[in-house]
C-alpha cells in the first residue's frame, strides 16, 4: 500500500517547487492525525464546541476552532510556506521569509456540528509566494483559483481522509491509526457524470433567484417533471462532508447567493474553501461554478470574499448553468449586484 510520504515522494522528484509543496503537504497531514485524535475523544478533550469569540467573519469561534487554527499555522510554520491566510483571523500571518509558497486555510469547516458528532474537516490551498510583494499582504493571496498547486481537505469522521489534488487527478488517503500513516486508498477518483441527489439547504427557498428556485423545482418535480426521473436531496451541513460525498457517489451542491443581506454575493469564501474544492472537483472531473462563471476562474478582489458555489457532476453543473443564462436573469442579476 502507497503512503502519502512515498506518494509525495514521487511526485516530488522532479523539481525543487515540487518538493517544497510535497513538504508543506506533509506538515498539514502532521497536524490533522493530531486534530483527528482530538476530534474522535470529543468531549473526552473537554467541551471543544464552547463558544470562544466571534472571528473575522462575525461568525462563533469554538474552542476546537483556535486549537486547530493554531495548529495548522505551526505546521505551516515548519515547512517552506512564507505567510498563511486563515479564516480565523484578519490578516495573513507570517512563516518563513523568503520561502516559496502561501497556504490559505479553513481550519475547521462545519464546526458548528461538533458537538452532534457529525463529520468536519479542514480545507487548504497551497499557492505560489508572487515575489516583490509582501507574503503578508492580502494582495499575495488574491490569485486565481487556476493559479493552486495543490490543494485538499481533511474529513475527520469516521474515517479521516486527505482528499488532494496537486494538479495530477484526484486522490484518497485514509489514516491507519495502527501505523499513524496515511495510505493510498483511492486513485484517480471519478466524479460520476449523472446523479439523481443534490445537496442545499431548503429553508432559504424563499430567498432564492430563479434559476436557483426552477432547478430545485425540477429535482422536485422527479417523474412528473422535464427530469423524467426522481431525486433525492441530502444536507449535512458541512461543506466538507457533502462534498465527500459528491465525489464518493456523484451529486451536485448548491449554495447560491440569495436575496438577503450578506448573502447577495454568495455565503463561502473564494480562496480557502470554494478554490481548493473546485480544484478538486475539476481534477475529478466534475465541474464548479458561481452560476455564472468557473469559480476558478473569478479574480479575487479582497481576502475573505464571498461566492456563491455550485459544484459536483459535471452534467448536472451544465444543466444548473443552462438556468442562469436567460436573459431576464442575466439582467435581474446585473441589477442585483450593482446594489449589493
């Protein structure tokens, strides 16, 4: 069985870029075998969902949220990472000066679910330092998503699995707790083309626009409706976990700008967890979108912006930007956003 370590090694061996991303790879994998211990004592660690504070994002901080956070700033730290971006603060931090690559971060995705014992994880994007600009600036991290040499994410539940791309296809590690490794388990995984389960959270359904409100309808309609067929819808909550299980089984997940305050310009951030995961998608083969564009193709304006994400399958992607594209919606959109 590959581990990571011999899988990064012969990745690796072509070029010093590529080994200073393998080596920041490793240091993230370091931290998470750590978070995972943490995550599967639960409360066994204390209460590790106490509200701490609000963060940057206005959001609850919890415990667990500040552990990993400092953590993956240590990691990132010992490896050849110059400045690491989180979401758990308002400015990039420094690491190593001169070193050759950023790292963008959610430390921990869904954490509002970590008291109900339901999967979270941590999401990452390892970009290029640019030179002559400040590792710490906000303006080094504001690269296109297309600009990523590797990214992946951490899913701590009942497996813990390293889902990472570095630009070669998509692949799965899982952690053998016996050996305190991580191992090959999946190689070039397949987003299943066509799907009848799609993943939003229906209780905004009244803030929706249109083409959001059609598709949803359609899905619903199942048999009855342009479909010819029925669907499921799955929600977890947990951007992580229902991504897991897009790329597992096929899927696709919604989660669009609407028409309430803040959420105008979509809910997710671009750099550290719509980026990677789109990333991850295309190297599966499925497809991520804003609704409009290639989420890897939006030009970043400021650190913690905020996109609207729909991504998995790739014909269901197509089918969900074929509502976007009328000429009623392109105009009412255009409005909206200039007002936003």
């Amino acid at each position: 069985m590959t581990s990571l370590a011999s899988f990064l090694s012969q990745w690796a061996h072509r070029g010093e870029d590529r080994r200073a991303v393998a080596a920041t790879i490793e240091a993230l994998a370091d931290a998470s075998r750590l978070i995972a211990d943490l995550v599967s004592d639960g409360p066994l660690n204390g209460n590790l969902a106490a509200a701490v504070e609000e963060n940057v994002q206005g959001e609850v901080q919890k415990a667990l949220d500040r552990i990993t956070n400092d953590r993956l700033i240590e990691a990132c730290r010992a490896a050849p990472v110059a400045a690491i971006a989180s979401e758990e603060l308002d400015h990039p931090v420094l690491g190593t000066p001169g070193a050759p690559l950023l790292v963008a971060i959610d430390p921990l995705d869904g954490s509002s679910n970590i008291d109900t014992n339901v999967s979270i994880g941590t999401i990452f994007s390892i970009l290029p330092a640019p030179e002559q600009v400040d590792p710490r600036s906000h303006a080094a991290f504001l690269q296109k998503g297309r600009n990523q040499l590797a990214a992946g994410y951490i899913l701590y539940g009942p497996q813990t699995n390293l889902v990472l791309t570095v630009g070669e296809g998509t692949q799965i590690f899982t952690l053998d707790r016996r050996r305190g490794d991580y191992v090959l388990t999946a190689r070039h995984v397949k987003i299943p083309e066509k799907t009848r389960e799609f993943a939003i959270n229906a209780s905004n359904s009244r803030h929706w626009d249109e083409p959001i409100k059609a598709y949803v309808a359609e899905c619903q309609a199942g048999q009855d409706g342009g479909r010819g067929e029925d669907t499921n819808m799955r929600w977890v909550g947990s951007l992580v976990a229902d991504g897991h299980r897009i790329l597992i089984r096929g899927g696709v997940y919604l989660y669009p700008s609407d028409q309430r305050s803040g959420y105008r310009q979509g809910r997710l951030r671009l750099l550290y967890e719509c980026n990677p995961l789109a990333f991850i998608v295309e190297q599966a083969g499925g497809g991520a979108t804003t609704g409009d564009m290639a989420v890897l193709d939006v030009e970043p304006a400021k650190l913690h912006q905020r996109v609207a994400f729909i991504f998995g399958s790739s014909h269901e992607v197509a089918r969900i930007e074929d509502h976007h594209v009328g000429p009623e919606y392109v105009e009412a959109h255009r409005r909206r956003r200039a007002s936003a």
